[in-house]
C-alpha cells in the first residue's frame, strides 16, 4: 500500500444511510459446497426481502468472476484472493446502507475468519448450507463434479482440494433433510430481528 494516500471522509456516515434505509445492514455469508443450495437459497431470501422493502444485493461466486475476479485461478492463494477481494466488495455495500447475500464456496476457515474481521463480527451472518458430498454430487447441476472425477477439474472443493465446514456457523441449513420451505422460513426467523433498527 502507497505511503501517499489518505481516507478520506465524508459527511453522510453509514448511521444516515442505515436511518434512510429503514433498517439494518448486514452481509450474510453462504457457504457451503457447490451444489448445496447456496444460490438458490440467497436468491429466494433476496425476493422475500425486496418485496418487504429491503434494500439487497447479491455477490454470487461464479457471477463475481466474470469481472472483477476474471484474473483468478482456483489455486490456494487465488481462493483466498478471492474471498479478500469479494469481503471488501461487501464491506462497502454494508457501509451503504444494503443487505449483502454472499453466495460463495469460501472452502477454508482461515480465509472466512479474515472476511468476518473485515466486515466487521457485528455486521457478519454465517450460514452453513450444510449438504453431503455424495447428495451434491448428485445433484451436480452444472456437471462439474463429473469432470472433477474425470481430472478436469484440478483443485475442485470436496474432490481434491478441502472444504473446511464452518466451526460455530450463525445457523445451520440442512438441504439434503429440509424443504426450500422450511429453509426458508428458518432462515428469515433468524436475520429478520437483526435487520430492525434500533
């Protein structure tokens, strides 16, 4: 970082944007293996809480890098460049005022403990998409396990690279045992109360 910079602060803080907004900022962290249901959870969580007025933005893993992550591979370091990057992105939409749903593999720990401290603990919401990797694989909707298996895929989580399941996640989803329904609702009893303004 260049000696020769300086923050710079403005006179509208996020307490402003967060009273405009009529409710609380949080990023809510997906993780969880491909094929977990991650997506298709912050998706349905987002419609539900648009249409209540929130004020939402979803940051999903592949969507991420078609641009601002295009430059990084899937080796250890670029993960974690990877999740680096996507925690600063969400850290500037959780200082605007907006509810971030952060749909994205993040295999190790270490590397989710860093975008935590970035977000700031009070700001981060950690939900394990909890689902075996025999059901993922199953599911395999994009194929990808498949050429995982056949040595397409280097460095794919779950087959030859680990995925680290969270130590003490916020709550817990259990996609393989419950409905999108049930998920759902458990889900929105859980982050709603977290969303009112004090």
């Amino acid at each position: 970082m260049s000696k020769n910079i300086t923050q710079h602060v403005y006179s509208i803080s996020k307490s402003d944007r967060l009273k405009n907004n009529g409710h609380q900022a949080k990023v809510i962290w997906f993780v969880g293996l491909s094929g977990s249901g991650k997506s298709t959870l912050a998706g349905n969580i987002e419609s539900v809480l648009h249409q209540k007025g929130y004020k939402t933005y979803i940051l999903d893993g592949d969507n991420i890098r078609f641009g601002l992550n295009n430059d990084l591979g899937f080796s250890k370091r670029d993960r974690s460049e990877n999740i680096r990057r996507i925690a600063e992105v969400a850290r500037l939409f959780n200082e605007a005022g907006t509810i971030v749903l952060s749909a994205f593999i993040s295999p190790l720990e270490s590397d989710r403990n860093q975008a935590r401290k970035l977000i700031g603990i009070e700001n981060f919401i950690e939900i394990f998409v909890h689902c075996p990797l025999h059901i993922c694989e199953k599911r395999d909707v994009k194929g990808l396990y498949a050429k995982a298996r056949k040595g397409l895929i280097p460095n794919f989580t779950g087959i030859d690279s680990p995925f680290e399941p969270p130590k003490q996640p916020d709550i817990t989803i259990k996609t393989e045992m419950e409905s999108l329904e049930i998920s759902l609702k458990n889900i929105l009893e859980f982050i709603e109360p977290k969303l009112k303004l004090e």
